[in-house]
C-alpha cells in the first residue's frame, strides 16, 4: 500500500516506518521537524531498501499537502504528527488545538480531494481520564483532564464524524499506552530534545550520567509500593499495530478504537529495577511530591485489538528496558551523536 506517514520522523513515527517498509508498504513521510531530527531518515534509509520518500511540511500548510497528495496518492494515511506534552498544552491551549485539531482538519480536507478514505490515528490513553475502573476497555467512559487529552479526543470525534457523512471510508483510532524502548538496530530511539517528561527517557539520560537522580513523582498512590502502575509497551510492538491496522482498515469501513497496550503494569520502582537488571547501571532515585495531574494505575485491556487487529506483543519488560539502554548508551546525545 502506499502509506502517508505525518510525523513519521518522530518516535513512533520512526520506528513505524522500518516495520512498513519491511512488509513491503511504500511509505512518504511529511513532518516539519519541530521535535525531530532529520538524521532520523538518514538511518532509517540505511536499515532499510524500502521505497521512502520524504517532504518537510506542516499538516496545517494545505497547499504543500496537496502537492505532496497529488504526487504520492496514499491510500491511507497514518497520522501522527502532533505535539504531545501534557504540562505544556494547559500553558498553550490554542497552540495544541491549532496543530493537534486543526492539523487534522487540514489532513482531512487535503484527503477528501485526492479521495484517500483511510486513516490511522495516534490517539492515546489519556483520553480514558480518571478510571472508573480497570483495565480500561474502549467502552470505559471517556473525559480527559488536560487540553492534550481533550485535543486527541476531539479528533476521534471529528474522524468518527467524517467516517459517518461517507460510507467508504475508514478511521482507526489507536489508543495508546506508554511506548518505551527502541529499535534493535540501537539506531533508532527516542530522543527527547528537553529534559525529558516521561519516565523512562528520563532514567536512561540518568544512567548515561547526564541527570543526577531520577525523581519519583509520588510513594504515597494506593498501588502495591506507593508509585504509579502504567501500561508500558515496546515502541516495536506498538509499531506494529499501525501495520495491523492498514490491514484491518483495507477490509473495514466507519470509525473504531483500539487499545495499544499490553494488559500489563509495572510500577516506577519495578521500571527503575528492570533498567538496573538490563544495564548493569544503578539509577539513584529521590522520592518528591506527586506530579499535577498523575493519576495513579492504568492498564489497558487490549482484547479488541488482539481479536479484529489480528495483533498481540511480543516483548517483554526487559525488551524495554534493555533496548532503551542499548540506544542511550550508543547515542548519549540522541541523533546528535
Ligand atoms: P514525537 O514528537 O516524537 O513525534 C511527532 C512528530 O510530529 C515529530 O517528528 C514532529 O516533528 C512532528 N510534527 C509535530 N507537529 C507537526 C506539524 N504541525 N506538521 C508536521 N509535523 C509535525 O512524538 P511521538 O511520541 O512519536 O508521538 C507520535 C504521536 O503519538 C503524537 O500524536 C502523540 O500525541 C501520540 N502519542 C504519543 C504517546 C507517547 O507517550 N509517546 C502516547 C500517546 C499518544
Ligand atoms: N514519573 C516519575 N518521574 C519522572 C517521570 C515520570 O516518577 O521523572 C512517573 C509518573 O508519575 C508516572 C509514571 O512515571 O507514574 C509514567 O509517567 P510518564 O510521564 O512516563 O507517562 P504518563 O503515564 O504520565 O503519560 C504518557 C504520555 C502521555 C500519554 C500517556 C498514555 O506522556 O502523552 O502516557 O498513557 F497520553
């Protein structure tokens, strides 16, 4: 098939990519490189002999898609490029609902016109909110606490929309848990450009020496040893329901959501001691207040995407975390390494 891939040269974007192009789809990328680097497809085209062709481009630039839609013809569309810190987007409301909103509106329109109808969506877990309970299923109610959150779900909402005014078309949303790890290769990973916000950038960077300690956000949830449970999930894995999704999305029409995760969750601590098993490292920790806006558990329960996706993980706990080391300690400055 050949894939549109907004995004593509961001974290999931990338690793996406090598698993198209290894089941032979034909993959454009257009990103505007405001949280990745260019380097990014210079490894990838190493890796890999697929066919990848690449524009620099904003999703809300409607000329620019146009002409990329006019010379690619996707038939589908993989969408990923949006920003993605949750602290960020209560500072920049208009700025998050500008790119994540109105960059899909955009996306839409420049599909419309060439008569693309396929689209998989990176949306994600925290469209859930507090749970109700757990593990989340698609059904569980859904209302965000942040504006990133409120901006992923109203995308869902406009896709299951658009779905609904044209009976050929098709919209998969993904709803993702907390993709961690990297490419096996060890040149592809995520390489945050800040200090990172999430927790497992965030102990690698303190295993490779550039952070004192990790700071761990809370000791006192009602979870078995105080900190936080989360779904995470190998990068590689997730990457691998986009795959599924085309496939599912080749031979479905209307709007359905999908769990991404792996029906597991580990704590902080059990994260902090996975990485010190897989690395050999000790990752000193300082336990600080909770963070705004953590809740304490989520867990996904990924039944649907097993039984209409056709698509289960294969890594482990120690996949994660090892590939993560392998990458960090390879590249200690990311793609600028
Ligand atoms: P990322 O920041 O690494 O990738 C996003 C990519 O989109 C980057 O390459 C960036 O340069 C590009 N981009 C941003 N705005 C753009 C625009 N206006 N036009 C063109 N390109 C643009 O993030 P990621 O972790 O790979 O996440 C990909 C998607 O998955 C995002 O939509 C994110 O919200 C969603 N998601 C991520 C997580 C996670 O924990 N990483 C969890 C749930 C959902
Ligand atoms: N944590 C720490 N210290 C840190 C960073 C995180 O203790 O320095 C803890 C958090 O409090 C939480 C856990 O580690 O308990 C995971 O935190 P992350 O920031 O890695 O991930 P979140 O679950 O907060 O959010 C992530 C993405 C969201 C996405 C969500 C989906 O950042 O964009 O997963 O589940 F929506």
């Amino acid at each position: 098939m050949r894939v549109l891939v907004t995004g593509g040269a961001g974290y999931i974007g990338s690793h996406t990519l090598l698993e198209l192009m290894a089941q032979g789809h034909e993959v454009c990328v257009v990103d505007n490189y405001c949280n990745a680097s260019p380097e990014v497809l210079v490894r990838i085209r190493s890796l890999s002999n697929g066919t990848l062709v690449d524009h620099i481009g904003d999703v809300r630039d409607s000329v620019k898609l146009d002409d990329i839609m006019d010379g690619f013809q996707p038939e589908a569309v993989i969408h990923f490029a949006g920003l993605k810190a949750v602290g960020e987007s209560q500072e920049r409301p208009l700025h998050y609902y500008d790119i994540n909103v109105s960059g899909t509106l955009c996306l839409l329109r420049a599909m419309d016109r060439i008569g693309c109808r396929k689209i998989v969506f990176s949306s994600s877990a925290t469209v859930y909110g507090v749970p109700k309970y757990l593990p989340y299923d698609e059904a569980h109610p859904t209302n965000p606490t942040s504006v990133y959150g409120r901006s992923k779900l109203m995308v869902e909402q406009i896709l299951t929309d658009w779905t609904a005014a044209q009976d050929d078309t098709t919209a998969v949303l993904l709803r993702y848990f907390n993709p961690v790890g990297a490419h096996a290769s060890g040149q592809i990973g995520e390489d945050p450009s800040d200090i990172p916000n999430n927790l497992m950038p965030y102990i690698a960077q303190v295993a490779i020496g550039k952070r004192d300690a990790l700071t761990v956000f809370g000791d006192d949830y009602d979870t078995a040893d105080g900190t936080g449970l989360r779904d995470y999930i190998h990068v590689v894995d997730l990457a691998r329901a986009h795959v599924a999704a085309l496939g599912y999305a080749d031979k479905a029409t209307g709007a359905r959501a999908f769990n991404v995760g792996t029906g597991q969750s580990y704590s902080v601590l059990d994260m902090v001691a996975a990485f010190e098993r897989t690395s050999g490292k000790t990752i000193p920790t300082k336990v600080a207040a909770r963070r705004d806006g953590d809740i304490a558990a989520m867990q996904a329960d990924a039944t649907r995407a097993k039984h209409e996706l056709k698509w289960v993980t294969e890594h482990n706990l120690d996949d994660m975390t090892s590939s993560t080391w392998v990458w960090q300690s390879g590249n200690p400055n990311g793609y600028k390494s």
